[in-house]
C-alpha cells in the first residue's frame, strides 16, 4: 500500500510539473494540435517516469563473517512465535481499509465509462447508419444530440442539416470524427479509472476538451465538402422516411 501510495504521489509531482510548463508556456498559443499531444505526451511521461529506478553501485563492505554468523545465532535464538487469535485474522487494517475504498472508487469509474459506451452502442443499433468514406451518420431523436464517438455522428433530426447552423454543426462533428478525439477521451478516462486522486489529471482532460473544441472549430471552417454531404444524408433521410 505504501509502495502504491507513493507512486501515486511521484505520478501526480510529474504530471504537476509537466501541465505546469503547458500552463506558463504554451495554454496561450494557437498552436491547438501541438497542445494536444503534448498534454497526451504528458499523461505518458508521468505514470512511466516514476517506474524508471535508477541504481547506484557501491562496493561491498568488507566485514567479519564470523561475527554476522554470531549475532544471527543469537537473533534466532531470541525470537518468540505469537499465534494470531481469530478476531485479529478477520480485523481490517487501516491500509486494507483505505485500499478497499479506492478500488470501490475505481471500480465505480469504470462502471460510468462502461454505461456510456453502453448507451452509445444501443444507439447504434436502434437507429438506421448511413455510411460514408470516412463516417457513419445516425439521424436520431435522441436526447443530447448531435455529438460525435469514434466514427460515428449521432444527429438530432430536429435540427435541418442543409440549414447554415445545421452545415456548421455538421462541419463540427466532422472535425471531430476525423481527428479522432474520441481515441483521446478513452485514453484519458481510462487512465482517470486507475488515478482518479490524481487533480493534474483532472485538469487535463478538461483542457483536452476546450483543445478538441477549438481543433473542430478551426478546422470546420476550413472545409469545403460539407455541403455536398449534408445534401447526400438529406437525400438519404427522405427516402428512409417514404418507405413504407
């Protein structure tokens, strides 16, 4: 426990320092991509570097055999055996108490990722995929949408995709879908099941987030095909709906 304890606390001094520099040196810049992987570079380095052990070899000291033979005799002879009584082999420690409620707690984090991912695969396998080069577009009616997982776009068809809002969200989630940032969201939830005491972490994956937003914004302007795409989902959407 202590042992664990302690890498928790080299991990967290690591990933301080690291998140510090991106805090001071390059929060402020535009540079959004570069950020990006230097936060997910920065989730690397600290749960690896505390596992690197540096050894320093000394030369053995010289000492007397015959003594060391001596007081280990002596020591064997001193020791007393103590039966542990059966209150004591069922009594939890402190450590064993404080290990318990941290794996509860992880145990409750994967829980929520596992539900989320749930959630997304029931979508999609109770609305129609229209698939594309590089996507797959659901037109649903489901709450929280749009927002894109993966390769996949869950639109809201309360939302008319050939109007200037509807193209621009679509512009969006397509920047999302083709940067993959979703890969980043299980990546960091992932590690937060393990380092959920972790605050550094924390804070990443919130400035992973707003880094994801301005990468889809930027690059939502830069595109050109949207509008061929919306007219195709539109052209789709209306022939599934005239179907009998």
């Amino acid at each position: 426990m202590i042992v664990f304890a302690w890498y928790l606390l080299k991990v967290t001094l690591c990933a301080a320092v690291l998140y510090g520099y991106y805090r001071l040196t390059l929060r402020n810049k535009i540079f959004h991509s570069w950020n990006r992987f230097y936060l997910l570079a920065a989730l690397v380095l600290s749960i690896t570097l505390p596992l690197i052990k540096i050894e320093i070899v000394h030369e053995p000291e010289q000492t007397n055999t015959q003594l060391i033979q001596l007081l280990n005799v002596v020591n064997a002879g001193d020791e007393v055996i103590f039966e542990a009584s059966k209150e004591d082999r069922f009594r939890l420690s402190t450590e064993q108490a404080i290990l318990y409620g941290y794996a509860l707690i992880c145990v409750l984090i994967l829980a929520l990722l596992l539900q989320a991912l749930l959630q997304i695969k029931k979508l999609i396998s109770h609305y129609p995929i229209q698939a594309f080069d590089d996507f797959y577009f659901l037109d649903t009616d489901a709450k929280g949408t749009p927002f894109s997982f993966l390769q996949y776009i869950f639109w809201n068809r309360q939302i008319e995709i050939s109007s200037a809002s509807g193209q621009q969200i679509l512009k969006h989630e397509l920047a999302h879908v083709r940067e993959k940032h979703s890969w980043d969201k299980i990546f960091i939830h992932s590690l937060l099941i393990v380092f959920w005491s972790n605050p550094i972490f924390w804070f990443i994956r919130k400035e992973l987030a707003m880094i994801h937003e301005f990468i889809a914004d930027r690059k939502s302007i830069d595109q050109h095909d949207t509008e061929a795409f919306a007219a195709m989902i539109l052209q789709a959407t209306i022939r599934n709906t005239s179907l009998p």
